[in-house]
C-alpha cells in the first residue's frame, strides 16, 4: 500500500477530516490532500513520527512500501565502488547517500529522467570529495601501532 493510501485509510479509521489531520500535525489541509493523493511526501521526519503517534502505528509501517526509484543493481554498483575505492567506511557513506537521497524521490516529483540525472550528479559529486580528502589527508596507515 502507498504512503497516501495509508494516510488515507488511517484518517478514515481514525474519524478524522484532512483538516482535523492536518491541523494535529501542524501542516495546511493542502498537504494532507497532496500526501493522500501521492503528490508529495513528507520531508522531514517530524511528519512520520507524528502521523504515527496520531494513528498509533510505527514509523516503520507508515513508511513501508515507498516507492523508491533507484534500481537496486545501480545501488549495489555504487556501493561495491565506493568499498573497493574508499574501504569499509566509504561504503557505509554510500549507503547513507542512497538512502537519504531515496527520501528526495519518494514523493515523486521529479520525473524518472530528472531523478536519474539528479543521482548521478549526487554520486559524482560524493566519489570527487571523496577522493580529494584521500589526495589531501591520504590513507590512515597502522605504522604507528604496536
């Protein structure tokens, strides 16, 4: 089930209007519309959390079954990249990045085009920093432990 489906469901078994909805979560009726009719999607986590303490769900529940349009191949790719180029820690970032980024597409307002070029860009921009700070700071070495 989506996450306007869900929101939707959980207001109708709750009693709730979009308006009683939205003014509990601190947000305009509009919003509410938008996340029942899979418009938009929350940006900040305050939202989840809230919408789950209102239906008494967890935030896990709310947020399961997002549509997230990053291809888990492409998502291994990099993140096979990121641990063969920059170990073990350099994985763990990309991971963050994937997942913190997922976030951004979840509401589904970029085209699939857009979000494509839009993670690329992301991505680029993470290997170049990357490397910089290797280039500046170098490898820690163990050459001084006993």
């Amino acid at each position: 089930m989506s996450f306007g489906n869900k929101v939707r469901n959980l207001r109708a078994e709750n009693k709730l209007t979009q308006s009683d909805l939205a003014s509990k979560l601190g947000v305009s009726t509009r919003t509410i519309y938008n996340y029942e009719k899979g418009n938009l999607f929350p940006k900040d986590i305050k939202v989840i959390k809230g919408l789950a303490e209102i239906f008494n769900v967890t935030t896990d529940y709310i947020m399961d079954e997002i549509d997230v349009k990053i291809m888990p191949e492409e998502e291994s790719t990099i993140i096979n990249y990121a641990k063969d180029n920059f170990g073990y820690k350099g994985k763990k970032e990309a991971e963050q990045l994937i997942e913190k980024t997922a976030a951004i597409f979840a509401g589904g307002t970029l085209s699939e085009e857009d979000q494509d070029k839009f993670f690329e860009s992301i991505t680029k921009l993470y290997f170049n920093a990357k490397r910089k700070a290797r280039n500046k700071y170098g490898r820690q070495s163990n050459k001084y432990k006993l």
